[in-house]
C-alpha cells in the first residue's frame, strides 16, 4: 500500500501500515525471483516424492485392514469430479430442451 493513511487513524492501523511498506517490497521480490520459483519446484518434486514413499509403505498394511488409501481416495474425488461435470451438462441440456 503505497497510499499514506488519512489523518485520524488509530496508532496500530499507522503502525501496521508502516510495517507492511518496510517488508512488503523486499518480500515482494523475492516471490518474484527464479530463485523462489526454483525452490518451489523444488519443494513440490520433494513433497511428491515423499508422498509416493509414504504411501508405498503403508498401502499394503492399509489394504490389508481394508481400509481406503491416500491413491483410493484421491481415484474417488477425480471419479465424483467427471461425475458431477457430466451431472452438470445434463442440467444445462435438460434446461436447453425444456426452452425449446
């Protein structure tokens, strides 16, 4: 915010404000740096990685105790997700033949 606040504002709203223009630049280019990008991509092949291992561990005991897996769950809401798409044209569709 580069807008200076209006007289008659409240102490803490002039210090927050103050304290958002000292940080808010520096942050602000370092979200927009390739170092951060990398980092990110980073941080996201990592988390990927680590939940492959995580769930080749424990899918078989979870199998075993007949219970969902992360890979199970994940299958369902991306099933739900066409279902509901498709639910969504049929709406329209019936919509469109009931106007004509």
């Amino acid at each position: 915010m580069n807008a200076k606040p209006p007289l008659g504002q409240p102490l803490w709203l002039k210090l927050i404000l103050r304290f958002e223009r000292a940080i808010g630049v520096p942050v602000e280019s370092a979200v927009r740096s390739d170092t951060y990008f990398d980092l990110i991509a980073h941080a996201n092949r990592t988390r990927a990685r680590l939940t492959e291992l995580t769930e080749g561990v424990t899918k078989p005991w979870l199998d075993l105790l007949n219970l969902p897996t992360g890979s199970d769950v994940r299958r369902l809401r991306e099933q739900l997700a066409r279902v509901e798409r498709q639910l969504g044209e049929l709406a329209k569709d019936l919509d469109r033949s009931r106007d004509e």
